[in-house]
C-alpha cells in the first residue's frame, strides 16, 4: 500500500472530527472518499497535509509515518495537495502559479515539467495570462497543474467539481484518467459529485463523524444505487 491511515484521531476548530478513521490507498490507483457534509473529508486531507496535527493513530506513507511532521516536508515526500476553492493567485500569471509550485524542488530542479502542458495545452497557450481572469474551471485546472509540477506520487483534490459547469468536469475528470494511466500518478479526491465518482474512481470510502463506515467498488455503487442514497441521502 502506499498510504496506510490508522486508527488516526484530529480535530479542527475545537472538534474532535476524526475518530478513528482507517484507510488505505494502493500505488496507481484512484479512490474516491465521499460522505455528507462535515463528515470529516476536508479534515482528514488537511491531517494527511500536515496543515492539522493529528491527536493519535498514523498515517504510513512509503512505509514511513508522517503523521505530524511539517507540511513542506510531507510535499517534499511526494505529496501534492488541492484544496477546495482552489486558491491560486489570481493577480499572477499562469506562469508565475505554476512557478510557485515548483519551490519545494531544489533551486535547480525548478523547471516545469512539459508534460503538465501536455495534460493542459490551454495553460500554456494562456501562460502569460492573469489567473484571475480565468474561469473557475480553467482556475482548476491551474490548480491541478500546479500541484503536479513538483511530479508528485500522490495527489489530494478536494471537492474539484464545485462551481465548475458538468462539461468542464468531464474534460478534468478525462485528465485526471489520462495522468493517471500515463504517469501512475495515485490519487485520492473528495467529491460530491456523484457522476464524477462513477466515471473517474476505482474504489469508493464512505465516512460518517469521522470513521469509515463503508468501502466498496465503483462498479458496486452502479449495480446498487441504494449504497449513494444510504450515505448521501441523494
């Protein structure tokens, strides 16, 4: 496995959220972790982050436990994070976003890589243009992209739907499949979006106040819709 989360306790704004949660997410692949609003998605990809410190219980990537170490150095371990809202710098270039996401690598390995403008051809035709002038799904895409420049092995995406119209989700959730099949770039998303999940995920976590309470394949929840209704009341 490459992550391996156990029994991991966190909490966030006073609140104990995680309770004891376990997961695991195998080198390659793309795992969906969906559940209701305050569940405790966000919390858990902060805590895997280093953004929040966990109380108890590990969190094993590589075969290392980097619950509680610094944010730059769990990126420095091969992690990249998108956060929900996406928060790019809307007064710099596109050029300058993803520039930013190359100052964790050595002062000489700060070149971008070119094959994340293979994934995004619209970003480098756009390079010199202000973020802030962007749609918010061309924002997210900058956002993804940003994320990959440093070439990481996992990958975190928080809510990459929201506020983006369905045919812009579908062109992402296709270079998302397509970095994952070229690359073997693993993934872990949080998502609402159900339509999402289905087309772009392998396995699919459900969390309720904090712990796992189900996992199960994508093709299970597409035979047996009941399993989304039980723990989205969708």
């Amino acid at each position: 496995m490459m992550l391996v989360i156990e029994d991991l306790h966190a909490s966030y704004g006073g609140s104990l959220i995680l309770q004891g949660l376990n997961l695991s997410i195998k080198q390659g692949e793309i795992k969906a972790l969906m559940g209701r609003n305050g569940m405790g998605k966000t919390t858990l990809l902060r805590t895997i982050m280093g953004l929040l410190t966990p109380h108890s219980g590990s969190i094993i990537f590589e075969d290392k436990n980097i619950g509680g170490q610094a944010t730059h150095e769990i990126a420095t371990s091969g992690i990249s994070y998108v956060p929900q809202g996406r928060e790019i710098f809307e007064d710099f270039t596109v050029w300058d976003n993803l520039r930013l996401g190359t100052l964790r690598n050595p002062r000489r390995q700060r070149d971008i890589p070119h094959d994340v403008f293979e994934f995004f051809p619209i970003l480098y035709e756009r390079r010199n243009q202000r973020a802030g002038s962007f749609s918010g799904g061309e924002q997210q895409m900058l956002a993804i992209a940003r994320a990959l420049v440093c070439q990481p092995k996992l990958l975190l995406l928080d809510e990459p739907s929201e506020g983006i119209q369905p045919s812009i989700v579908d062109q992402i959730s296709d270079i998302l499949k397509k970095i994952n099949t070229d690359t073997g770039l693993t993934i872990l998303i949080v998502e609402q979006n159900v339509d999402m999940i289905k087309d772009i995920a392998a396995d699919c976590v459900f969390i309720e106040r904090g712990r796992m309470v189900q996992e199960c394949s994508v093709k299970d929840i597409l035979v047996d819709e009941s399993i989304i209704e039980c723990h989205l009341g969708v």
